[in-house]
C-alpha cells in the first residue's frame, strides 16, 4: 500500500490537489504496478511562515 505524503508552503486550490493525487497515483500505477484503489496521497498545506529557505522565511 504506497502512502505518498505532500507538503506545500501555502494553499492549492481542490482542482489542484486532485490533479496531483491524479498524477501521483497514476504514477505508481504505471512505474510501481501499484492498484489505484491501495494508494494513499496526503497533501498537507503549510502556511508560508512554517517554511524557510537559506536562513529566510518564505512569507518574508
């Protein structure tokens, strides 16, 4: 059963999220031979501020 676990800084809009949960599992399906119905996609949204890059903040 693959559980696929995807953090973004900010929001995605719901098509946004089923195109990716689309993706990913049409992915596994093709390249891992795993059945659509056992994988798992998490999509977590973080706010921008929970996230830094090179010792900055995204939301700066």
């Amino acid at each position: 059963m693959p559980y696929v676990n995807v953090q973004v800084a900010g929001t995605l809009t719901k098509d946004q999220k089923a195109q990716i949960a689309r993706e990913i599992t049409e992915t596994l399906q093709r390249v891992a031979a795993k059945p659509p119905e056992a994988t798992y996609v998490v999509i977590q949204e973080m706010p921008r501020e929970n996230w830094a890059k090179a010792g900055k903040l995204l939301a700066e």
